[in-house]
C-alpha cells in the first residue's frame, strides 16, 4: 500500500474540495497550455493562417482535456490511475513540421493517428519492461524531465531573444519577480497560499506584463477580435492522407513520446509514495495506453498529438495536491475553454517571462524528486556510469545542438531533446551492462537446528555484497522466517536450501524443500472455518508472505516444492 510523503497534503484517492479543484485546475489548465504555441510553427509549415491556428489549438485544447481524464482513470485497462495531464507534445514537432510542409494538415493528422496506433501497440509490452526501467534509469529520466525545462524557462523568464543574443532587462524583471512570488508563498505563506502560489505568480506575472507594455503587438490584436463564445472547426476524418516515407520519423516520435510517458508516470508513482522502490509497470502501460488512444482521437478531430506534462507533474508536487480526481476537473475544465475564443486567447498570449517563471518552478521539484530516487540506492560503479553518462548525453544537446542537428531527420525525435536522448542512453546502458550481473548465494536450513539469526546474517552478507537497499533485506529476513518457523513448522521433511538471485531488478529468494506445498491464499482465512489451528495458522502464514513480497509463485515437481519470493529492487 502507497505511503502518502509527508509534504503532500491531498493523496492521490483522496477528495478535494470543489473551490480548492476549480482554482487548481485553473494552475494545471495554464501549465497544460505551455507547447500550444507550437500550433503557429505547424500551420506555418503548412501555409495556413491565424484562423486555422487558433482552431487546432482549440482542438488540441478539447484532445488535451480528454487525454487527461484517461490517465486519471484506474480501472480498466485504460489511464495510469494518476494525477498526469497532457500538453502538446514536443516530440512530434519534428515529424509533424515535416508532413505539414509535405502533404499540409490531411497528411499531418493521417500520420499522427498511425503514430498513436504505435503507442498503443507498445501499452500492451509496458509491463514486460520492468528490467529495463531500475530505480537508477528511473532516477535520471525523472531528473532529466525537470532539466529539460530550465533552456526554455531561463530563456522565457529573461527574455532572451536567440536572434539577436541579448535578454530584455524588463522581462527578466518580470519574469524574476513571478518566480520570486512563487518560492515566497511556497516557503513562508502556509499550506493555503502554497497551493495556489503558482496561480498567484501567474497573476501578478500577467498583469505586470499588461502594466509594463511588453505584450506582443499579435497577442493585443488577438484579444480584440476575440469572440465570448464560439465553436472550433473540426477537421474532416475522410480527408485524411498517409505517405509511407514518413513513417519513420512519426514512429520514433510514437517511441519517444512512449518513454517520456514512462519516465512521467514513474514520477507520478514516486511523488505518491514515499517508500517507491520502482515503476508499477500496469500503471505505466495503462498510461501510454491512454495516451496513444488520445493521440488517435487527436488526428481523427485535426488537433496536435498530446504527451504526458512534467510541467503539471511537477506543479502537483510543488503545491502538495496529487489527487487523480483533480484530473478530470482540469481536463474538463481545459476541453471546456476550448468553446470560448476569448479565453484560449488568455492561454496563447500568456506573456514568456510568465511562462518561464512556471517552468523554472516546477523544475526544482522535479530534478531533486529524481536525485532522490537514485541516491536512495547503494551508489555502485555501474550506477555512477548510467546516471552520469546519461545526464552527460542529456546536456549535451541544449550544450552542442549544432552537432545532433546534423544527424539524420529520424533521429531527430530522440535528439530533440535532453529527456529523450538521457532516456535511450541510460536504457541502452542498463541493458548493456547487465551482461554478467547476475549473483547467486545458497544456504543448507535444518530446520530442527534452525537458527533465524544465521539465515538473517546470510542475507544481510548478500545485501552487502551486492549493494541491495537495506530496506529491501530487512523485509526478506521475516518473511523468510516466516516461512521457516511457521509455513514449513510441520513439515517431514526438515531439509531447506535457501538460494538468493539478484538482478539488478529482483531479489528472487527460492526455498526448495520435500514436502507438501504452501498454501498462499489471496485474502486473509476466516479462523471459524476452520476447526484445525495449525491449518489456519499456515494459511494466515501463507497470506502474511504473499502481502509482504512484491510477487510469490509456488511449483512442484512431485515431492520437490520450490517457493520463490520475489522482492522488487
């Protein structure tokens, strides 16, 4: 069962008041709108005008809405089960450019459905991943996800023009004097101000913006011909179109996008939980799943694919307030604005040192979330080569991007940006160095001569020697025990080999014995129906084993009984 942190004040299944959701899901309706600005590159591309624009950020809008109620779902097969909005995703920009130019939007929205039947595809292997996703590529994909926010929120909030190389000394103050909002209501304006502090900012960010005249020409123009209300434009489904060359580069922005979403969800679970130990792989599938059939819808209406925000996953933890049902009133809220011109225009024309303030808020939280998670595990060799190659590769593409820019167009997706690359780099490593990892200890249990602090002592050397989590042997040596001095009490055979397996992914421990089998039931033994106490008290044995090991199977081959325990790492 997840243990609520204690700097989170709404779990993720607990309730939350309806003034508190609405202003919140205002806070994650701003975040969720950061990448719709990407709509004016993509139309651009397809030589389309401001009235097309703003009718595929509507829809993206509606797309975004939706998505972010799936992932808020639990059951069924769809949803992470998790506070997990979604925004534009920027690892489509790319390919979704390149279809706009070559074929215009029909070409784009066929592409981006094939891309998320991709996704889809990938949901249904999710739960197979778990050795590719340890706590240390964990750590640093959570990391990177904050790291890759601060380019664009640095440079938002200094004002900083790529052209011409110079920040505008107005906007850094605007922009400075947003995030300086923030972190003084989050550190001294007690739990009410800290929850809305980021809306606060954004206030007091916009209007300074407004006061000071730094609004965009455009942006003042939009607001004028605004309407109240107003139906966006949906795009034809059989105007679709599909062209083969581009696949490649849709499909790698389908995979991409799939380990974000995973890195994303993980960090989800790790904010929810403060004794996370890894991914719960069913979660992190439900999600992709969720995204892909988002992503599917998104080319059916003409909107922009969704990805999974770390923006918002930070915002969650920033403010303390994690609860799923947010989710559907942020995602309503966002498909709602979406009919009103005029308010979707607050969202476009958001001025950048704003944004950039948000960005590099939500940043702090999520970077030391991840470098928690990796030094919460014994640091090895093999630990500092993933997570800092990793975030090496990562940098290097905000430090050197002229060098990945001339890497072919397909590789792009994974080179756009610092989460993506640090992702397949710490992913390629793991798996690379898992050749030879594996290690294996027995131990000969009499258990007439049995002594509990001789099989805690084993355990404890092999914990030691293979740098497992102290945590992690300190739950093996009871329930070992347990199935020593209780399951296997009265049992003929009084022989025991314990063996321990480590992975890098699994403590599997393997007790093989003569005997009769273990019973492991699911739920706890009613005691009045059973009239022999020790039945009962194997049966409640067996429960109390299979509650405490992330996975327990039972095999037999004949007399030969074989219970593996199984501890994740």
């Amino acid at each position: 069962m997840a243990q609520k942190p204690d700097n989170i004040a709404i779990g993720t299944d607990e309730p939350v008041r309806p003034h508190i959701a609405l202003v919140m899901g205002l806070q994650h309706s701003f975040a969720m709108s950061s990448t719709l600005v990407m709509a004016a590159v993509i139309v651009g591309a397809a030589g389309a005008g401001l009235a097309t624009t703003h009718d595929l950020i509507r829809i993206t809008m509606i797309v975004l809405g939706i998505s972010t109620i799936l992932q808020s779902l639990r059951r069924g097969p769809v949803g992470s089960g998790y506070l997990c909005p979604s925004v534009a995703g920027p690892g489509f920009l790319p390919a979704s450019t390149l279809a706009a130019s070559t074929g215009g939007l029909s070409l784009l929205f066929g592409m981006i459905i094939i891309a998320g039947a991709f996704q889809v595809l990938l949901s249904r292997f999710v739960n197979r991943l778990r050795v590719v996703m340890p706590p240390e590529v964990t750590g640093v994909i959570i990391a990177m996800v904050g790291i890759s926010l601060i380019p664009v929120g640095v440079s938002y909030m200094a004002g900083y023009d790529a052209h011409d190389h110079e920040a505008d000394p107005v906007e850094a103050a605007i922009g400075i004097a947003t995030v300086a909002i923030m972190y003084l209501l989050t550190i001294w304006g007690g739990r009410h101000f800290r929850t809305y502090s980021v809306l606060i900012g954004i206030v007091v960010g916009y209007l300074a913006a407004v006061a000071l005249q730094i609004m965009p020409q455009a942006s003042l123009a939009l607001w004028e011909q605004a309407s109240l209300v107003g139906l966006p434009q949906l795009h034809a489904p059989w105007q679709l179109s599909f062209d083969m060359a581009l696949l490649v580069p849709f499909l790698i922005a389908g995979l991409a996008t799939t380990v974000k979403a995973i890195g994303v969800i993980s960090t989800c679970q790790r904010i929810n939980d403060s004794s996370w130990t890894a991914p719960e792989m069913k979660s992190v599938g439900g999600g992709v799943l969720a995204n892909g059939v988002a992503t599917i819808l998104a080319g059916l209406a003409g909107g922009m694919a969704p990805s999974t925000s770390s923006s918002n996953v930070g915002l969650s933890l920033a403010s303390g307030i994690i609860s799923r049902r947010l989710g559907f009133v942020a995602g309503a809220l966002f498909a709602l604005l979406a009919f009103s011109p005029l308010v979707t225009t607050v969202f476009v024309t958001m001025p950048a040192p704003v944004k950039g303030a948000v960005l590099v808020y939500v940043a702090c939280f999520v970077i030391v979330s991840g470098l928690q998670l990796v030094m919460a595990h014994p640091i090895t060799p093999r630990t500092i080569l993933i997570v800092g190659t990793s975030i090496i590769a990562g940098l290097s593409v905000d430090f050197l991007p002229e060098v990945y820019d001339r890497l072919p167009v397909a590789l792009h997706a994974f080179t756009h940006s610092p989460l993506a690359f640090a992702t397949v780099v710490a992913i390629g490593l793991n798996l690379a160095f898992h050749i030879g990892i594996a290690r294996r200890a027995s131990l000969d249990i009499d258990l007439d001569k049995l002594d509990i602090e001789q099989v805690a002592s084993f355990l404890q050397r092999c914990g030691k020697s293979w740098g497992l989590r102290p945590d992690m042997v300190r739950e093996a040596i009871p329930t070992v025990s347990e199935v020593l001095d209780v399951a296997l009490a009265n049992n003929e055979d009084r022989k025991v080999r314990l063996e321990a397996r480590f992975d890098r992914t699994y403590l599997d421990l393997y007790l093989h014995y003569r005997g009769a089998p273990i019973e492991l039931p699911e739920g706890p033994p009613d005691p009045d129906a059973l009239a022999d106490e020790e039945v009962h008290l194997s049966r409640l044995s067996g429960y109390f084993i299979r509650l405490a090991a992330t996975e327990v199977r039972a095999s037999s081959k004949g007399q030969e009984q074989t219970l593996n325990i199984r501890f994740a790492h």
